[in-house]
C-alpha cells in the first residue's frame, strides 16, 4: 500500500478578494484526485524559522496523485489565477508509514 501524500503551502495573500475564486475552484480540482484539506488555517505559532499568514495542508492517497494534481490542467489553469494577488510557497511531500 502506498503513503499517502501531502501538499504542504504557506500563503501571503494580497488581495482576499481576487484570490478568492482559486480559493472556491480548489476543492472540485482536489476531490477530482482524492485530495482532501486537513490543515486550512491563519491561527498558528511560528515558534522556529520563518512563516506567512496562512497554512495549507491538502492530503491525497499517495504521491503519484498528489503531483498529477499539481501538474493538471485544471489547477495550473487556476495557478494563474491566483498568481497577481498572492505568495505561496508550496511542496508535494510523501507521508510516512510508521515511527
């Protein structure tokens, strides 16, 4: 059985208004490739390192899906529209199986 697989971002957003029709598309692209939010957040504590206002963390059935989803049509088409009102730093990370 595969890892599950995880999209990890930190977000500044700009412009809440212009950013939010890629906010409203993601969740049809996402469930197209199994993918699912767990973390969707502005409530945290930075307590090493660097951060941005917002966390994301978007859990899919395994690494393969995770990147297809990313690399699909429909979400760069989206990427694009997210790009003018945001910063996102985002990686596609495998899960563990075990300690």
């Amino acid at each position: 059985m595969a890892n599950k697989a995880y999209w990890i971002a930190r977000v500044d957003v700009s412009d809440p208004a212009g950013f939010q029709a890629y906010s409203d598309a993601n969740p049809a692209i996402f469930a197209k490739f199994d993918g699912h939010f767990i973390v969707r957040s502005n409530r945290f504590d930075c307590v090493e390192g660097e951060s941005r206002a917002r966390h994301v963390v978007v859990e899919f059935p395994d690494y393969a899906s995770a990147v297809a989803c990313y690399r699909s049509p429909e979400y760069q088409a989206n990427v694009k529209a997210r790009l003018p009102y945001s910063t996102v730093d985002l990686v596609i990370v495998e899960g563990c199986d075990g300690p």
